[in-house]
C-alpha cells in the first residue's frame, strides 16, 4: 500500500458502513484520488477497468477522526470520515498503516479549498478509421463535455454522467509541464444523440453577436470591478437563435502528451491557467528541492518526489517477448515504469516497479531498441533516436539504482505474508507438572527458544543390601504363612525386585522444538491464548495453571540453503561459499572444508538486507550486520546466478529480519496460520531434524509464490544450477 500513481493512494482496508455495533466489514481495494474514495471489490490494478463498487465524495463538510475519539469500543487500527452525519470507518492491518491513510486524507482535505472543478470541453481526434466521418464533417477533431478537476499534480476529467459511478482519466503534471491559451473556436453543436461539436466557420451576423456579447461582459467587468465574480461567467457565448457558440482554449502539456481543453468565457479559461500554472511551480519548487531540501518536505508530494527521475514520451514499445512493436505512450514516474494505450488513462497495460537488480541492455532486433528486467518482467522499448534511448536508458538505470529499499520490500511484503501463512507449525504438548525443557526469550512482541533439550527419564532408584535382606525375608515370612507353594521364576506373579524398570519415556522419543521457532499460542483448559503478554504471563507463573497439562504452538523458523558467491569486502573476489538460513541464523561455509566450521555466522535480529547491482554481479544481495554497541559493520554480499532464486532468498531473509525483529506488518498469532500444528522432529541428529523441518517446509510452500513464480519450480531450478556450479 503506497502512492501508486502521482495524486493516488491505494490499498486494502477493511470498511464499514457506519457505526453501529453489528455493522458488517467487508475487505475493499480502496483508492483515494483528490476528491474521493473509490471502492473496488477487487484489486483493479494495473487497467483499471473493474467497476467501481461504491464513492465516497470528500467535502468542505467531511471531517476525519481516529474511530477512537468517537467510539470507546473501535477495533484497533481504525479511523473514519464523516460527512452530513453519513460516517465510513476504515480498519488498516497495523497502526503505521492507519496513520499513513490519516496523514495522506488530512492533506487532501486540508487542499479541497484550493481544488478547481467545473464543466469544460475537450477536443479528441476522430480515429483514422473513421475516414467517412471526417470526410461527412469535414473535420477531423471533435469537442466533447467534460467534468474535469485540477487537483495538486493531475488533471482528471469524466463525462459528466459518470462522474460518480467510472474511473476518471488522469493526466498528470510535473514540473516540466506548461499551459497556455490558444486562439477562439467557434463549435457547433450537432445534436442531442451525437453528444459533440464541431469547429466551425460562423457567419458574419453570428460573429458580431459574439463579439457584442463578449464587450457586454467586458464593460461589466470593469463597472463592478470584482476579476472573480462568476455571475456571468458560466453562460456561453451563444448569441441567440444560433447553435454555433464561442469557446476559448488552452493547452496543457506534458513531455509529448498534451491536453487542449476550451472553456466557455474568456475569464475562466485565465482562471484555470493561472491554477494550473501555479501547479506547476509548486512541482518545480518542491522537484528541485527549496531552500530546504526535499528531505524536510513534510507533503505528500515530497514522498513522491524521493525518486526524480521522471520521463514521459510516445516510444515503440514490446510488452511481451515475441509479441508485436506497436507506438505507446511510456512513464518513467517514482520508480515506476508504465506502458500505455493513452496519455489519458489512468490505468496501463504493463507496468514493473524497478528495483536496483534492473537489468537495463541493448537489443539488436531492432534500431535504437533495448530491454528492461525487473522482477522477474521484461519489456522492450525502441525510441525514434540513438540519443533518445540513451537518455532513456540511463534514466531507467539511475531510478533503479536510486529506489529506497523501503519500497521496494514493500514489493515482496504479500508474498512474504502468504510464506509467513504456510509456514510450519510444531505443536508440543506438556504433562500436568512436567518439564518441558524449553529455554524461552522474549524479544518485543515475540517469545523465541533458546535452545529445547528434554530432561532424562530418571533411572531406578538402587536399593542396598540391607534393604533386600529385609523385603526377601518379609516376602518369605508372608508366603510360608499362606500356603507352602514358593513362587518359582515361571509363574504368573513376579516380585517388585524383578519388575521391569524401564520407564514409558524411555521407549518414546522425545520431540525437540528448533531453536529459532516462535511461541504463537498455547492451549489451557480448552482455551487458547494467542497474546504475548497472556502467554508470557501463564508460563512465568509458578502455581496454579502452570502446574496443569497445556499444549504450546510453535511457528518453526524458515530454512534454506545453497551454493552462492559470497565475499565479504567489496574489493574481494567471489568465491564459492555454502549459505544457510536457518534458526533465526544466517551461515556461510565454506564448500572445500567438510569439519562444517562457519566463515561467519550472524543472528538475523541485528541484521538489514537489500538488494544491489554492479558491473560483476546482477542478483546482488547485501546483508548488514550492525548493533547499537557495535563498532564495526559486518557486511555480507552474496551474488545469486538465478533471479527468480534471487528474489526468495531476499523474500526469506527479509521475513525472517522481520520476525526476529518483531516487525508488527507481520503478525504472528494461530490465527494468521493456515498450516496445521505437526508434531516436532523427534530427538536425534540435528541433520535428521533439519531434513525433517525442511520437508515440512516444502510441503507447506507447495502453493506460494514469489514475484509470480512458485517457490517449488524456483528451488528445483536452483538445485539444478548448483550442480553446474560444483562441477
């Protein structure tokens, strides 16, 4: 959930019609422009072409509050907009969430006053297919009406019938833009059925209407000197019995694209020049920084203005390999790469977000052609120049470089969630009175084991001499007492010296929970508790229920391995190395010593990952290992030959950052568990308990993807490529 395009904010939220108690919650894609909320049932990106479920409109009338201020009993994470006394309650995942939809709505409320709305037409150009219309109208432009709204960054515009009920178009401005007016047109309307006008030539008499019409105006202007009133600003320059109307134009560009929009009068049409132009001066205040930096902007805008390169341009583009070069209009925005079928639509037909792993090289089936890699997508690109593609070649190449790793995780957090959903969970359950020996650390919001190593079976109590002289004798005196048969070896009846002393536990294999794994429930007195403080809580105390028998969930640390390029300098070679994750631990081996002695290992609760690129490595990931004591940063760069393995191994290494570090965008409790409590590798040899929880893994992660690929396929194609390399 970010700024996907400039001027929008989207993502899932949980959304509730009102405030009653009962008041069902329904999971909405949610997408908020400058002046409204849209709801989509589904996630409508990149095409935008689902329909819309329901608007919120924002007004001067709406107010935002956190849910709590109005509702002592509001779910945590909430907030709500209420306008007219209808209220909408929005529930985010986590409080960081919440705030960043509080900050982002604040900001379009607080720019309502500023914003400029209204009926103008636009001129669109009749298709070159359509050869007889033009021919019949003798033109090849026609005029349409159009609700447009200027917002901080866009220029969005709809019929105005669906204004409430379809996505609006989007033309976007930055700070290269520009607006300016272009000569009088003078359109006639052509019909109710048509819904256009035409350009036309009007006659004499109509022309000096127009212009008595207009000095009229002018005269009233200057007599009431007020520039702004709109009193008679809104009636068109028709003269009457006449269909033909003056409308006055302007221009609006970007790059390549352009808009060429009319307004009824003179005086509206300066009105929307001067706010588009003041627009546009803000966009190139805050893209070059201000006396301040762009680092203590604190809008909206300046998050967005984090990545400056920005392109927009008609190129020959190739959205699939092998498929057809056709003319597109292509977006270099805030990292985001978009093709699309027009300047005007706010949705595309592909889009990648660039992570410095972007591969950006030339292609040699086609004149001034190249190829864009990231994640997994590629797309090609063929501008009209060889200056031109270089230009855009290297802009590509500098955005990627320059993303925040911030958001470009972000990129892998819903697959991270659905590996975090199917992870492997061990339950273990404890005798009334029993000692599990489990050492347990808690860390933040989470209860991790230290190490789990179950207590011996005690052994026989020995019994001393004396003590059997006197059992033997009492046996003797009670059976010569009885009868005179003597118990022989054989018979049914055996004494309690020759009673078996091999207890139950000893023939049972005790389960070892993996160091690393994190306690996420226990279950008491058929109740179960998933809440840290409860849990934590119900295991420190030393009577009462802790005495009683009681089942723990864990959630097993993730596990991977494999042969890597790893140095840990950047001046050093690569060298071949083994890489393992796993136990919240991240290890490197060296292939050639079997003593198993690691050239480093690091706990992942001290460490950040992020993705890099250079002139001798594509998949780069770096792993940084610093503490608040620590003087010195310990770096580990390792260079993965497959992408798709690239991208789980920094998928796993983020999660499992995540969940040491108790992350709250990752959630760890029964519920957010799909996988069904097994039960713990038995005791035995550590390599036999790791291929256990490996397989356990690998049967968990049968259906999860990562950046659309199965982990299954990448895992096999990966053991493939290891192979090459060993040899």
């Amino acid at each position: 959930m970010e700024d996907y395009i400039r001027g929008v904010l989207c993502g899932y939220l949980q959304v509730q019609n009102g405030t009653r108690e009962n008041a069902k919650r329904k999971r909405t894609f949610v997408v908020l422009s400058d002046s409204r909320m849209d709801y989509y049932l589904t996630d409508p990106r990149p095409a935008f072409a689902a329909k819309i479920d329901a608007t919120y409109f924002l007004t001067n009338a709406t107010r935002l509050h956190y849910y709590l201020e109005l509702n002592a009993r509001a779910p945590p994470h909430s907030i709500c907009l209420t306008t007219d006394k209808t209220t909408d309650v929005y529930v985010a995942d986590t409080q960081q969430e919440a705030d960043l939809w509080f900050r982002h709505i604040s900001e379009r409320l607080d720019a309502l006053s500023t914003m400029l709305k209204g009926p103008l037409m636009l001129r669109k150009e009749l298709s070159p297919n359509q050869q007889v219309k033009r021919f019949v109208l003798r033109t090849k432009y026609r005029w349409k009406p159009r609700h447009v709204e200027l917002g901080r960054s866009t220029l969005r515009f709809c019929k105005p019938s669906d204004h409430r009920t379809k996505t609006m178009k989007q033309f976007a401005l930055t700070a290269t833009s520009f607006a300016g007016q272009e000569t009088t047109t003078y359109l006639r309307q052509l019909s109710v059925l048509a819904s256009y006008s035409i350009p036309v030539d009007p006659a004499p008499q109509t022309l000096k209407g127009i212009k008595r019409i207009e000095k009229t105006r002018r005269e009233e202007e200057n007599r009431n000197d007020v520039p702004n009133d709109t009193s008679m600003k809104t009636n068109e320059v028709r003269p009457k019995g006449s269909s033909v109307a003056a409308f006055y134009p302007f221009i609006v560009t970007t790059g390549q694209a352009y808009l060429l929009l009319a307004a009824p009068t003179e005086q509206i049409r300066t009105h929307w020049i001067l706010a588009i132009r003041l627009r546009i001066i803000a966009l190139k205040y805050r893209h070059n920084g201000g006396p301040k930096g762009p680092q203590k902007q604190p809008s909206l805008l300046a998050a967005q203005e984090s990545n400056p390169y920005q392109l927009q341009g008609f190129v020959e583009a190739q959205p699939k390999p092998g498929g057809p070069w056709k003319q597109h209009y292509v977006e270099l925005d805030n990292g985001m790469l978009r093709v699309k079928k027009s300047e005007r639509k706010l949705g595309s037909i592909f889009e990648v977000q660039l992570v410095p792993t972007c591969r950006v090289v030339p292609l040699l089936q086609k004149a001034n052609a190249f190829t864009v890699r990231s994640l997994g997508c590629e797309v090609a690109f063929a501008p009209g120049s060889a200056v031109e593609a270089r230009r855009w070649m290297e802009l590509v190449r500098n955005s990627a470089a320059s993303m925040d790793r911030a958001r470009y995780q972000r990129v892998f957090h819903d697959d991270i969630r659905a590996l975090l959903r199917h992870s492997v969970v061990y339950a273990l359950d404890i005798a009334s009175e029993a000692n599990a020996g489990i050492v347990l650390e808690r860390h933040h919001k989470r209860i991790f084991v230290l190490s789990h190593e179950p207590p011996a079976p005690r052994s026989p109590r020995r019994v001393t001499m004396a003590a059997l002289v006197r059992r033997v004798s009492m046996l003797t005196a009670a059976t010569s007492s009885a009868s005179t048969r003597t118990l022989s070896p054989s018979s049914g009846s055996a004494s309690p010296v020759d009673s078996p002393s091999v207890t139950a536990a000893e023939t049972h294999s005790a389960a070892i929970i993996p160091r690393g794994s994190v306690l996420v429930g226990i279950s008491q007195f058929g109740m179960e508790h998933d809440s840290v403080d409860t849990i934590w809580h119900t295991l420190r105390q030393k009577k009462g229920c802790y005495k009683q028998a009681k089942r723990l969930l864990f959630r097993a640390p993730a596990v991977k391995e494999g042969i890597l390029r790893v140095k840990f300098r950047a001046a050093d070679d690569w060298v071949l190395h083994r890489c393992r994750l796993a136990n919240c631990m991240f290890r490197v081996e060296d292939t050639e010593n079997r003593s198993g002695d690691a050239l480093a290992e690091v706990a992942l609760r001290d460490c950040e990952v992020e993705l890099f690129s250079d002139d001798d490595c594509v998949n780069g990931i770096k792993l940084t290992v610093a503490t608040a004591s620590a003087l010195v940063r310990t770096v580990v760069f390792m260079n993965v030959s497959v992408d798709d393995d690239a991208f789980l191994w920094f998928a796993m290494l983020h999660m499992e950052i995540s969940v040491a570090q108790g992350s709250p965008s990752f959630p760890l409790t029964t519920g957010s568990l799909a996988g069904i409590p097994s039960n713990a590798p038995p005791s035995g040899t550590p390599s036999t308990r790791d291929e256990k929880l490996a397989a356990d893994q690998a049967k968990g992660y049968r259906d999860c993807t990562v950046v659309g690929t199965r982990v299954e396929e990448i895992e096999k194609y990966a053991r493939e490529q290891e192979k090459l390399l060993s040899c």
